[in-house]
C-alpha cells in the first residue's frame, strides 16, 4: 500500500485488520500521523441516554425496532417528500430526536470538502459527503502452498483441528502461536470436550451474552418480579462483594448509561438492553486461541487453521431482513447487499491469501448443501480426505474410557474378558454411576424461598403442575425457560387487543389498529405483510359474527380483560390470579347478576366435564372460582367457554364460518337464561334445542348444584397442589400417552426432554 499518500488528520474506511496492518506499516516506516478510522457500519449520529425510551413512548416504537432503525436514520433528508408511509415517519422521527438533542449529526459535517481513504474498496455510505474518495489497496500475497483437508462431519472436522494442532506441537511450534479461525458454536463445543480430554488448554474468543451469567440472570428475575430499585440493589451488593466477574463492569456501564427515572418507568426496555448486550471473553496466553475470522490480529508467525471453509460461510453475506422495503431503500440511496457481498468476496480473498502458515478444513455434506468457498487465493492449494481412526496411543481420555465401557460391557454380557479388562478395570471402575430416573428432592429452604418469590396460583401454573411436577418446578418455580416470541404468541395478543377495541366501539378501524402493530417477532419480520393481510381476511368474518351475537344477547354489560388477584382463603401464603379475557353479565329482576365467562384461543380448545376430573382442562373453572369469590353473593353462572379467534380449515359457507366460531364449554341447563344469553343457541357448540323445545346435550350442560361442584373440585384442586409444593413434591409424573399417541400430552412441547429423558415413550408413572 502506498503510505505515503495519507495525509495527516486523514479519515480512513476500513475493516479491523486492514486498520491493524496500516498502524503497523506506519510505525514501521517512523511515520506518526493523527488518522481517523471508520468502517462501512458506523451509524455517524451520536444517540444519546434518551433515545429508547423516546421512540417507545411517542411512537410505540421498541427496543429491537429502535436498534434497526438506526441504520437508517442517517440516510433519511430532513428536508427531502419522501412517498412512502415508513419514510415519511422517519422523517417524523428524526425531526424530533434531533430538536430534542437525542442525536446529534455534527460528525458528518467534518467529512464536508475532505478527502476520504477507503481501504481495499469498501463502500462509503451515500449521506458522506466528501470532496474526494480515494481508494488504496492493502494487498499482500503469501507464496506458501495451502493444505486443505476435507471431512464428512463436525466431529470429524474437530478432531481433524486436534491433530493438526498436535502435530504443530511436536514440531515445537509453540502453543502461543496456534489459532483456530471461523468456527461455529458446534465447533466450539467439540473441541472445548476434545481439547479438555487431551489436557491442552484452549480459549474461545468470542463475544457472550451478557444474560449467560448467573449473577445477571439473577437480576433479570428481580428485576422482572421486584422492579429496577430491588435489580440495583441486587447490583450494589455485587460490587460490594467485589466479585471479579466480567460481566460486572458491562452491567454498572448499562445501568450508568440510562437515567433511573427512565429504566424505572420502563423495566421491559432495562430487560431487553440485557438480553441483547454482549461482552468480550478475557484474552489468555499458553493455550491454543480461536478467534472469529473478523476478529483478530493477524502475525505471520503464527499458525493458522481456519474451519467451516464452504460456500455458506466464506465470504459471509449481506442477507438482512430490512425493515424497509426495497424501493424504500432504493429511494434513501441505501448500501445495497450486492455491492456489499462483492466488497465482502475481495476482502476475505485479501484475508485469507496474506497468512503465511495456513491449513483449511472443510465439511462435506453433499453437493447440494455446501460446496467448497470461491475465494480466489491465488495459491497452490493441495486437498487431503481426512477420516479419523482412532489410534494405538491417544492423548484423549475419554477414548480409554470408552474402550473400558466395551470391555466391561462383553464381561458383564457375554463373560468374555479382554486382555486389558483388568487394567482398564481398576483405572476407571469408580467413575461408572447409574442413572436414576427420579427426582430426589430439594432443600427446604431453597424451596421455601422459591415459594415465597412465586406465591401466585395461575391457572396455567396449575394446568402445568397437574400434568407434571418436575416440569412446573424447572418452568415456573426455577424459571429455565427463556421467555421467546413467536408468531402465535403475536397473533394471539394482536387478535385480543382487536376484539377487545371493537367490543368498546363498533366501528373502530380495525385495519387501522392491525397496520400500525408493531410488535411482529424481528426474526420472521420478512413474513409481517402476509399475516397481517389474513388476519384482516379472519376479522372481517369473526368481527361480522361476534358483532350479530351482541346484538341479539340480553347480556349486554361487558367485562374485558377482568383481572383478579385475592388471597387464598384456605392459605394466606397463596393468593389466586389471573386475567378473564371478557365477562358477559345479565342482571335479572332480583338484581342477581347472571355471567358467562370467555376466553380467547386462536386454535381450537374445547371443556369437558370428563377431562376436568382427571386434573385437566382447568382453566375456565378456576376463572369460575375467582369470579364467584370476588362475587360471591350476586352470580349465578350461566356457563363458561372458549372462543376461538382464528379460522381454521374450512370452506366459506355461512354454517360452516358460523360452527368454527361456536364457543365450547358447559352452560347452565335452563332453556330460558340460554335463551337470552344466545336466542338461536347457533353460538354454542354441542347445544341445541330439539323439536319438542328441549335442551338437547347432557355433556354439556349442568344444574346450579353442578357448578358448585365444579366450585368446590377446583378449590380442591388448589388445596391439594400447595401441600404438594410445601412438601416438595416434584416428581417426574407425566400424564399418561393415550390410543396411539406416542408423547404423552405433557411430554409434547416440553423443552427439558433432555433432563428427564421421559420424552418419546409412553408415560407409565400416573393412572
């Protein structure tokens, strides 16, 4: 590269290692000079502490939106009629961040009439106005062949890595001067357990979640169940305890970049800054390093081995997900993905081409999956099938053990006893330790403390408790399911906030409320515009039928959205909760209040009398309890059911829309209150009246005493489940597979099938 061509207060675009190689080069050359150096990613407007919680309280706007909207903002003209919608508001946007000094573009006005250097052609954003771009190559080339080395699987390629790395060891190469390049978190895993076996330190350079500590974890559940005061106390007594944790110094940083009033006001924001901050691991010496291919800091002493060297990985591409569209961008003048896939395809060929000590691994699958990367190296590169056979000798501990389990394995089995058997015997007898398919118990103070954070009966909570202890201990009381969205969650959410605005006001714009919805999961965001088009297709139908209903009902006070939370009578240290979707009321001539109960589902869920006996489907009559509690001396329960809220497969004929929508559940068997609840009884499922004017259906009708059992069964149901959390009762306890069901309902959508093992086979431990 031609140094002598920067100028001194010079600004210069390039990658990390071109920025390293540069400084080396100057140094090398005694030439000292004040440079500034950016990269095609820098955003170049200053975001101040306000930021996040500016766009989510003036224009609903969250955090992973907030974050997504930053790269566009400095490619949006202030001044400039932009013709779509998405444009339009993010001139209203910046507008506002910039009179309220929330950013600030001062730093673009310092490239006005300056010269810009841009190594190996990386591409400068359209809003940078310089006099002049000048573009300098920073090309080395390295004359030593390459060895490429191919293998059919992850594993195989891991330990592929190891014996390239022993082999660089026995020819004293130090352990300082190996690095392992571009490997994948199964990569990672293989060697850490390979290496570790082998007692040949290793470290993973790469960037963590800061919500992978348990100390953060820690305070994200406080901060969850407790508020921000209790997490920055919790946070207080960390530093206190002068802990030498890495992560502490990122969370004091987090929690000084906000004001208090603000992440007090919003936790949800403080909680998703934590659950999308990420930190850098300690570096270390004497111990093989592997690095992600951008970065690290390049030596030509240095051995590398570079992994996963396929069409998939090298050169990484420009595939993202853009909240605008593509005229949108076209019409910002927004960095395309195919100038930035050509810039990425030169620079990784630079890359790559300049190590001196390099060997390549590649994983082959087949020709359709992955083929070998298209980088033009311009070296002799010579291929090797590699294919791992286990040797007479092995570092590994792991593999002796394993030889051991085959050895004692044709003892106890077939008395046939190997050579070494007696050897291999008394090295490695002791480590064997059955597995033992039950849950054995937990401290009582642990437990106690447990309870006393989570002392709320939901009716989830006792649905989840009554299909399997173990699994409501790890899920609700351990929390170690991470909370993720998806489009159901979306769709359910969006749907109830619809119903819930068109049952207060009729005519409210409904299309309006969906296309400003801003909550669709970012991982599916490229899929928004199709659902948001069916949902608006199911709510003109399902808004049309529910609109009828209301017309006609003699229930016409309404309830939505009826929260309850209240002590439970049997156990002051348990209090009930939860949220009824909608509340229909009649009030008769007595002034006694008759109720039907409702809640939304957007797939089809149904009540029986018969599951609610064997401890499930217990939703509806626990929404009974709480109502009739809070009510008690007023209700008469006329009935209570789902609603389905989504359509289903079926055709468009009106009776065919009409029984999708039906609601299911029980209603009270008296003919002239259902009668006045649903005239036609065309709304209910199962019910109907015959030709001799009678109720039709047993199984889904009950008397008053009827609901007073169900009353009094679920109050049971409540009772039996705290003496069963106060005594630790947690066992693996799945309900039972039925007819040709091979999980058991329990088993069905679990995530710790890893820990139980009881996934996949008929559960036998209930009748």
């Amino acid at each position: 590269m031609e140094i002598e061509k920067i100028k001194n207060n010079s600004f210069i675009f390039s990658t990390k290692q071109d920025k390293f190689e540069i400084l080396k080069s100057l140094n090398q050359k005694s030439l000292f000079l004040n440079l500034f150096f950016f990269n095609m990613f820098h955003n170049f407007l200053d975001f101040n502490h306000a930021y996040y919680f500016y766009l989510l309280e003036h224009f609903s706007i969250k955090l992973d939106l907030s974050n997504r909207l930053k790269a566009y903002l400095p490619y949006i003209d202030i001044t400039k009629n932009y013709q779509s919608n998405k444009l339009k508001q993010l001139v209203d946007i910046k507008n506002e961040l910039l009179e309220h000094e929330i950013i600030d573009s001062s730093l673009l006005d310092c490239f006005e009439g300056k010269t810009i250097y841009t190594i190996n052609q990386m591409p400068i954003a359209s809003f940078i106005k310089a006099k002049e771009v000048i573009n300098l190559p920073l090309e080395k080339q390295s004359l030593n062949p390459i060895k490429l080395y191919k293998t059919d699987s992850y594993l195989e390629a891991s330990y592929c890595v190891y014996e390239l790395v022993i082999q660089l060891l026995r020819d004293r190469v130090s352990i300082n001067d190996i690095v392992i390049l571009n490997s994948s978190s199964e990569d990672d895993y293989n060697l850490l357990k390979i290496f570790s076996d082998a007692f040949v330190p290793v470290t993973i350079n790469k960037s963590v979640k800061l919500n992978s500590y348990p100390e953060v974890i820690k305070l994200q559940r406080i901060l969850q169940n407790e508020g921000f005061i209790a997490s920055k106390n919790y946070l207080n007594n960390l530093v206190k305890s002068k802990k030498d944790g890495i992560y502490l110094s990122s969370l004091i940083q987090i929690y000084n970049n906000y004001l208090d009033k603000d992440l007090e006001k919003n936790p949800d924001v403080l909680m998703a800054i934590l659950n999308n901050h990420t930190i850098s691991q300690k570096r270390y010496t004497d111990c093989i390093n592997v690095y992600p291919i951008d970065d690290f800091s390049y030596s030509p002493e240095k051995h590398y081995i570079l992994m996963n060297y396929s069409d998939n990985s090298l050169p990484k591409t420009a595939t993202n997900s853009h909240y605008l569209s593509k005229e949108d961008l076209k019409e910002i003048d927004y960095l395309e993905d195919t100038l930035l896939n050509e810039y990425y395809h030169l620079y990784y060929s630079n890359l790559i081409r300049n190590i001196e000590h390099l060997s390549l691994v590649f994983t082959n699958f087949t020709e359709e999956e992955n083929r070998i990367a298209t980088l033009d190296l311009k070296r002799e590169i010579t291929e090797e099938d590699y294919q791992y056979i286990v040797k007479d000798f092995t570092y590994l501990n792991a593999l002796t053990q394993l030889e051991f389990a085959k050895t004692n394995y044709d003892f106890k089995t077939f008395f046939l006893r190997h050579q070494n058997y007696n050897n291999l015997y008394f090295d490695f007898h002791r480590l064997i330790k059955n597995y033992s398919h039950d849950f054995t118990g937990i401290q009582r103070s642990d437990l106690f403390a447990l309870l006393k954070k989570n002392p709320s009966i939901t009716a989830y909570k006792l649905e989840t408790y009554m299909d399997c202890q173990f699994q409501f201990l790890l899920k609700n009381l351990l929390k170690l399911e991470p909370f993720e969205t998806s489009i159901s969650q979306y769709l359910g959410t969006l749907t109830h906030k619809v119903l819930e605005a068109f049952t207060l006001d009729t005519s409210v714009d409904y299309y309006k409320l969906v296309d400003e919805d801003k909550d669709f999961p970012e991982e599916f965001h490229y899929k928004e515009q199709v659902f948001k088009t069916a949902i608006k297709k199911e709510l003109d139908v399902l808004l049309k039928i529910i609109g009828d209903f209301h017309q006609q009902t003699a229930f016409k006070k309404i309830l939505l959205e009826y929260p309850f939370r209240f002590p439970f009578k049997h156990d002051q240290d348990f209090e009930i909760s939860g949220i009824i979707d909608k509340v229909m009321i009649r009030v008769g001539e007595d002034l006694r209040e008759y109720v039907v109960l409702i809640d939304y589902k957007l797939g089809d869920k149904d009540f029986s009398l018969d599951k609610f006996e064997k401890d499930q489907q217990l939703q509806l009559p626990l929404y009974l309890y709480a109502y009739q509690n809070l009510n008690d001396s007023k209700v008469i329960p006329v009935g209570f059911f789902y609603q389905k809220t989504s359509i289903g497969r079926y055709n468009f004929e009106a009776e065919a829309v009409l029984k999708n929508y039906r609601m299911k559940g029980v209603a009270l068997e008296d003919k002239e209150i259902l009668s006045s609840f649903n005239p036609e009884l065309e709304n209910l499922e199962g019910i109907s009246i015959t030709s001799k004017g009678k109720l039709s259906s047993r199984s889904r009708l009950v008397t008053d005493s009827g609901f007073t059992e169900i009353y009094d069964s679920i109050e049971e149901k409540i009772i039996e489940m705290i003496r069963s959390l106060k005594l630790g009762e947690f066992a693996i306890n799945p309900s039972p597979a039925y007819g040709s069901r091979k999980d058991s309902k329990s088993c069905e959508y679990c995530s710790f099938a890893g820990i139980c093992y009881n996934k996949n086979r008929k559960a036998e431990v209930k009748e």
